[in-house]
C-alpha cells in the first residue's frame, strides 16, 4: 500500500511540474508575441487554469510532506499528553475546514455544470472541481494522521516531521518528555 502511495503521489509531483511547465510558456510566450503585436487570449487562460492546479496539488503534496503551514514552537514545548491532544484538535480542525472547502467546490461545480471559459471553452466544473479531490485528499491524509497518533501511537514529534529535515533524525532536536 506504502508503494501505492509513494507512486501517486509522485504523479501528482510530475503533474506540478508540468502544469508549472505550461504556465511558465504560456505567459513567456504571450509576452513574446505581444512584442510584435500579436497575442493569444487563450494562453491567459492556460496559465490560470495550471496555476489553479499547480496550486491545489502543491497543497496536497504540502499535506502529505508536513510542509503545511504549522507552527511547532508552542507544539514542541507543552508535555507529550498535551501534544497529543492539541496534534489531535489541529487534525480535526484541518478535516472540518476541508470538508467546508469541498462542500462549497461541490456546489460551485455543480452550480455552474454548464459554463464555460470564454476563450478556452474550458468547463468550470473542473476549475471548480478539483477544490472537492483537494479536500478530499487531505481529508483522508488527516484521518491518517489521526490513525497514526491514536492507534499506532506515533510520538507526535514524528508526526510533524518533514521527510527531508535534517533535523528530524537529530535527537538533540526532538522534543523531550515533560511531565
């Protein structure tokens, strides 16, 4: 299961990379062409829609990697019963504030099913659609979170942690019991 993840999640790395990819031509080259007096009102169109995308998956990614924004000070400084409890209330927060962000793209998508771009004829079911597979997606990375500090009892220290943190594998920077 661990390599099926790993392996999604690494498309949704490629995916970012090539909407940034097609955002970044797009604009250079509609900046090219204005130049010469020429443009494409399309290409304004594209680059929205992936940096749209290049923005939701980014946030998944974060979600996953712990890159969110999280301020740990105050989290690492409490005792380890209180960790535990305050890690919790955050995950709950993050999955009620996700279910708000998916119930409200549910209803934009489905609100305007049948409008479209006007230069790009792009549906906005799917502008509006992927603000539901973001918070979809967190949902479950936080549920996950919760499994892991309440069944498999994971210290909340490695919850936190970032993949590619040096200091993660520190113990001088891990945090000490209290209490």
């Amino acid at each position: 299961m661990k390599k099926f993840l790993n392996t999604l999640f690494r498309g949704v790395e490629i995916l970012i990379a090539i909407f940034l990819a097609i955002m970044i031509l797009m604009l250079f080259m509609n900046v090219v062409l204005r130049q010469f007096g020429k443009g494409f009102a399309w290409s304004e169109e594209i680059a929205r829609f992936s940096f749209i995308y290049l923005v939701y998956l980014g946030s998944i990614g974060a979600a996953r990697e712990n890159r969110h924004l999280l301020i740990d000070s105050i989290l690492m400084r409490i005792p380890s019963a209180a960790q535990k409890i305050l890690y919790a209330l955050i995950q709950l927060c993050i999955i009620w504030l996700m279910w708000i962000l998916t119930t409200g793209a549910w209803g934009l998508a489905y609100q305007n099913r049948a409008d479209r771009w006007v230069a790009t004829h792009i549906p906005m079911v799917l502008i509006h659609g992927i603000g539901v597979v973001v918070g979809g997606a967190i949902i479950i990375i936080s549920v996950a979170n919760l499994f892991r500090l309440i069944v498999l009892k994971e210290p909340v220290c490695t919850l936190i942690a970032s993949p590619d943190d040096p200091t993660d594998n520190n113990p001088a920077m891990q945090t000490k019991e209290v209490g």
